[in-house]
C-alpha cells in the first residue's frame, strides 16, 4: 500500500477556465454565501469552480471559498481553494496553494483508504470565521492518526495552523448552526 502524508497534500493550484456567474445564495445556517458557479473576470486558472462561501475581509474584496479543479485533462483532485478577487486573477498552478476536499482518499493501485477528511466551515471559534479540517491517515505502523487544521482570515489575509476545535465541538457545533459539514467525495491519489 502506498502511504501519503499530510504534508502531501498542501499542494498547488493549476491553470484553467471557470464558468459566469448565475447569481448567489446565501446559506441561512452559516450566513455565508454560496454559488454554483463564479464570474471568470479573476477566475482564469480553474476548472469545475463552485464557491462553498466566503470570508469578510478588512479593506479588500471577500475571500471566496471555492471547490475547484487545477485542470482538465490531468490527474488533480478537486480542492478547496481560499483566494479574494482583489488579489488579481489566479495565478498559475505554482503559485497557488490548494486544501484537500473532504472526504476519502483511495490509493488507486490497492484500492485501501489512504486518508479520511472531514470539513467544516462558519464560525469555527467565537467570532471567527474559516474552515477546519479532521484528518484521520492511515500510517505505515497499520494505525490511523487523527490530526486537525485550520484556516481563517485575519484582516486582510489567510491565517492557518494545525489546531483548533475538538471534533464533538465542530458535530455539536453543526446541529447549532454556528457551522455546516462540506459533503464528502472518496477520489483516488493523486500519482
């Protein structure tokens, strides 16, 4: 079995194409707007883009919370993708950094699960916005590590570390509505 580590998948955007923008809704359970699809004016390096929300900021435009593809015709996952249109258009795949998509990641030779992501995104703390992440990873002992990270905003910029809610706090958090869980999609690794 192949083994991934978290590290691994702190990895960078790629260089494609988003649709217009339809029109938005805001979710009344976080506040936080969603769209299913994004205007293209700074979006010019994603595939597949879906905003799953957005983060107030203090001097420039929201950042927007997006699920997206670094290509078409490649191997990438889909992703979470934190970036304000203020910040110019997306740059190429190099220069953008990428979270996993909650769900399960599956060694695409063995067929085993590699990785299991939960993800939540609201008010992750008092007054803070962002989204937290729950990772549990299978390690090469056969055991499954559990470890946990985050992201907010922080005036005008992205602020992440590896700590945060407990995951009972982020459940309990959900059925309050401080929160909401992002759907899960079980992708193959990346090679």
């Amino acid at each position: 079995m192949r083994l991934f580590r978290w590290s691994t998948l702190l990895f960078l955007l790629a260089a494609c194409e988003a649709p217009e923008n339809e029109g938005a809704q805001e979710d009344t359970s976080t506040g936080l707007e969603r769209t299913a699809k994004v205007d293209t004016t700074w979006l010019n390096n994603l595939y597949e883009v879906e905003v799953l929300g957005e983060f107030p900021t203090a001097n420039k435009a929201p950042f927007k919370v997006m699920r997206a593809r670094g290509c078409t015709e490649c191997d990438a996952n889909l992703a979470i993708y934190v970036y304000s249109p203020s910040d110019g258009p997306v740059g190429p795949e190099h220069e953008q950094v990428r979270y996993p998509y909650p769900g399960a990641l599956i060694d695409p030779f063995e067929g085993d699960t590699l990785m299991r992501t939960r993800t939540f995104i609201g008010e992750i703390a008092p007054d803070v916005q962002g989204l937290w992440w729950h990772i549990e990873q299978f390690e090469a002992e056969g055991e499954w590590h559990a470890s946990t990270f985050l992201i907010t905003i922080t005036g005008d910029t992205v602020q992440s570390r590896a700590d945060g809610p407990t995951l009972a706090q982020m459940e309990a958090w959900t059925s309050g509505g401080r929160v909401r869980e992002l759907s899960g999609l079980d992708q193959m690794a990346e090679p």
